[in-house]
C-alpha cells in the first residue's frame, strides 16, 4: 500500500454543510473517513459497470411452501455454481424463508444469476448487495 496524500476540495457552503450533516448522520467518524467511504462506494459500482470480477450478497425471502418455487431455486443455484460461494438458507417464521447466496465471479454472470432468481414465480423479495473482492480496491 503506498502512501496518505492529502488534497484539498472546493466546495460551496451548502454543499458543506449538507455533506457534513450526511456523512454524520451515516455514522462516519470523520469528514475523511466519509470521502473515502464515497470513493470506495463510486469505485465498486464501477467494477460492476466495467463487468469485472465482483463479490456481492444476494437475498431471498419467499414462501417453502411453494413447492415448485424451491425445486426451481435449487436448480438455478446448480446452474451457477461457478459464481456461488455459499449459501445459507433460515427459517423466519412457520411460512416464510430467508436464503442468502454470497457470489463472487464476473459482474455479468451475477447479473444474469439475479435476474434468474427474480424470474421464480413466489419469490417475495430479492436484493442484491453489490461489494467487492478487494483485489484491486486501495
Ligand atoms: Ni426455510
């Protein structure tokens, strides 16, 4: 890692002073911390848009009582092993499930990864977090 420069930024008054209220109510502990955090948050959505390797967490909530729905989630997650850490599946309540698929591989096939899992018919809810390796972020 090389080493801290320093640079100075221009900002207009209300900027500031929105920026500051921001990264404060964010929970950053310093005016610092908070760019870098931006830095990093702009830097990690552009591996995804450049279609580099990409590491992300994908979130299921759905109902097992779908029979269907569960033969079909368990296919796709075959289909995309190659990009599939990991996946850890909890009970919520009596109806409802939670699966977490962690994925790593290249931002396409995560893609096309997600927008097959969206595609199952009783899915309630899908999100993606989208993160990084870490291979090539400072
Ligand atoms: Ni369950």
């Amino acid at each position: 890692m090389s080493g801290t420069e320093r640079f100075s930024v221009s900002l207009g008054g209300d900027l500031l002073r929105q920026f500051d209220h921001a990264w404060r109510a964010e929970g950053h502990p310093t005016r610092s911390e908070a760019v870098k955090a931006m830095i990093r948050q702009s830097l990690v959505r552009m591996e995804w848009q450049a279609g580099k390797e990409v590491a992300g967490a994908v979130v299921l909530v759905y109902d097992h009582h779908l029979k269907p729905l569960a033969g079909k989630l368990v296919a796709v997650q075959h289909e995309f092993e190659d990009v599939i850490v990991s996946t850890t599946h909890a009970h919520l309540d009596h109806d409802s499930c939670l699966e977490s698929i962690i994925v790593d591989g290249k931002a396409e096939t995560v893609a096309r990864l997600v927008k097959r899992l969206k595609s199952i018919k009783g899915i309630k809810h899908a999100s993606l977090m989208m993160t990084t390796t870490g291979k090539e972020m400072g």
